[in-house]
C-alpha cells in the first residue's frame, strides 16, 4: 500500500531592507492616492516607482509598492554577500521541519525570556504585516504570490541578537524537537550578524 502523499510544506525567506515598512504606509498610500513624491524619495532608483506619472493613482498594489520600496536591492542582487555569511542558515530557516515550516513560529512557541524582548521582535518578524499588527490592510499579500510576513528594524536587529546572546532565555519542556530551539537561534544569529554588518533590518516573506 502507497504511504499518503504530504505535501512540501511553505517555505520562507529573509531579506534585508533599507527602510522601516511602518514609515513606507504613508507614502505607499499617497501614491495611490496619485502623489508619488514620498515614496519616489523612500524608493530611489526603483524604476517600477521611478516612472509612476505624477497626479496618476498608482496602479501597483499596495504590497508590492512597499515591498519595492523597503528591499536593499544591492545587497538582494549581490550574491557575493549573503546575509547569513554563507553558511546555510536561511535555508535551514527557510524550511523548519514542522507543519508550517515556520522556524519563528516555533521560537515563539518553546521559547521563554523573561522580559518577554525576544518573543516580541519575533512576533513582529512573523506577524507585523497581519491587518491586527499593522493597522492598514492589504500590505501583506501582493501580486505574483507575493506573501510578506513581517519585519524588525535595523536597531531591533541589534536589539535581537543582543537578547539571544545574553542567553536569558530557556527551553520550554514540551519542546518536540531536541536542541530545536538552540539550533534556531543559532541560525537566526547568523542572518542578524549579517544584517547587523550591513546595517540593515529584516524582512520574512512565505513561499507556497
């Protein structure tokens, strides 16, 4: 008898941003609104944004507009300095080996800090775009599958990984996966190094 089929879990990736979504809102809704001259600054060089006819509304959705306008593209097309120094951290993020495949989701579930610091910066990493976090609908899923998560800052980067190494936090028990926990971070680290280096936030998006 054939074992049932399981679908490949969704799959998520980190990439490094220039500007704080939170202060994109206003100007990604002014362009829609047909004044571009916020977000033509926010975006420089983006031709997609670049060309956008003055007094026009925007017909670019409003996901895809911040999106374009928040990525570091230098360092997104310069595969020769990858976030996490090479060392396959965002592919071992990318795929957790749980049902979501979401390696912040299951951080937040088996981690406890005192201060509460870490679960709350991965909670705005996983879940800052959701319409409750971010008080605007519509920005967290664009066109062409764009499905954007969330975010943290460049100074919540350096936020983050110092809370993860003062190494405050403990294992929760009930944990499914021995040294799951310890591994995350390990991998988080990595990515925030690199985004500490290149003085960047980050940004978590899922792929189906």
């Amino acid at each position: 008898m054939m074992s049932k089929y399981i679908p490949p879990s969704e799959y998520y990736t980190f990439d490094a941003i220039v500007n704080d979504p939170i202060e994109v809102v206003e100007a990604v809704l002014a362009s829609k609104a047909g004044d571009h001259t916020e977000i033509k600054k926010l975006a420089n060089g983006v031709v997609e944004i670049d060309e956008l006819p003055e007094g026009e509304p925007a017909t670019i959705d409003v996901a895809t507009m911040l999106f374009l306008a928040c990525m570091d593209w230098d360092l997104f097309r310069d595969s020769s300095k990858p976030l996490d120094g090479g060392k396959g951290s965002r592919e071992k993020l990318g795929r957790w080996p749980t049902k979501d495949g979401n390696a912040i989701a299951y951080l937040i579930e088996y981690t406890d800090s005192p201060d509460q610091i870490i679960e709350e910066l991965l909670a705005k990493l996983t879940l800052g775009f959701v319409p409750e976090f971010l008080g605007e609908s519509g920005f967290d899923k664009g066109a062409f599958g764009l499905e954007m998560m969330g975010w943290i800052t460049r100074a919540e980067v350096k936020e983050l990984r110092r809370e993860i190494n003062r190494g405050r936090w403990s294992v929760k028990a009930n944990e499914p996966f021995d040294g799951g926990v310890q591994d995350g971070f390990r991998h988080l680290d990595n990515l925030l190094r690199g985004a500490e280096k290149y003085r960047a936030g980050l940004l978590m998006r899922r792929h189906s």
